[in-house]
C-alpha cells in the first residue's frame, strides 16, 4: 500500500504545542518537517504556515501567513530542524510573509493560543521565480497544479506575557 502523502514533525505531534525554541520567544527559525506519499507526476513542492486565528482566537480577523517556500525539488522531503534561509535547496524559493519580509516568522501571538497551519502541496510543475511574491500571488500561481496537499497544526500561547 502507498503512504498517503502526510506531512509530520519530530518536535511537535498534530494538535499539540509547538516548541518555544521556533517562535518568536525562541530561535525564530523553523522546525523541523518531513512529508512522503507525495502522488506520481509530481515536480516540485510549495510549503505556507499561517495563522488563521489572527489576532485573537476569541475574535479572529486574518489569517496571518508565517513562511512561504516554492519550488522545493521533488526529492526534497525535509526542512531541517532551524533552516536558515542560505541553506535552502537549490531552485527553492522563498515568498513574504505577512511581515513583509522573506523568510520564517514564527509564533508570536498576540492574545491566546493560536493554530498554526503548516501544509505543503505537490505540484506538477515548478513555478517561475516570482521575486517579491506574496501568498495570494502564489496561490493563483498554482491554481491547476495542485496534485495533492497535506496539513500538519501545531498551537502555540505566549509563555512571558507582558506586565500591564
């Protein structure tokens, strides 16, 4: 039988908290990922990690994207724990996150504990470099290409919460 295409992490379990050490109280670098099970045909990955309880659960108003990465080579199967983005694969591209700027920008609520969304999608093509892309110019991008996609949601809460 074929693995169905997952996405899993060795820090954090599906639904549990992810480490301090990749949130903006930590590291800020990513944690570590791995998928399979991707389907025949497929030429490349694109990998976002968003936040759809932004900028309070009780009252979420944006999903806030975190990481965006493209054009991962199909024998590419893992981030490496805190990655940085000099030692991306060769052709991978990064996107903005919703702090305008390139890269990963962990967890770092502003009120409660938040989901976070990492998914990756098996593409049948490798993308053009989109310079400067945003997520939304990204997702057009892959409109039709989309083979299969995969989720894994870690959660994290501020442990320091300021003084008032």
């Amino acid at each position: 039988m074929p693995v169905p295409f997952q996405l899993t992490s060795p820090r954090f379990q599906e639904g549990t908290p992810i480490p301090v050490a990749y949130t903006c109280e930590g590291d800020d670098l990513p944690p570590p990922l791995h998928w399979e099970g991707e389907p025949p045909g497929t030429r490349s990955f694109a990998l976002v990690m968003q936040d759809p309880d932004a900028p309070d659960p009780a009252n979420p108003r944006t999903t806030w994207t975190h990481w965006v990465l493209y054009n991962l080579p199909p024998n590419i199967h893992d981030i490496p724990e805190s990655m940085l983005p000099e030692s991306l694969p060769a052709g991978a591209r990064e996107a903005l996150n919703d702090w305008k700027r390139m890269g990963y920008g962990g967890p770092c609520p502003p009120v409660g504990r938040h989901r976070y969304f990492y998914r990756v999608f098996a593409l049948d093509t490798v993308l053009p470099d989109m310079g400067h892309a945003t997520w939304k110019q990204l997702e057009r991008a892959m409109e039709g290409h989309i083979l299969a996609q995969t989720e894994l949601i870690g959660t994290y809460e501020k442990v320091h919460h300021p003084q008032h």
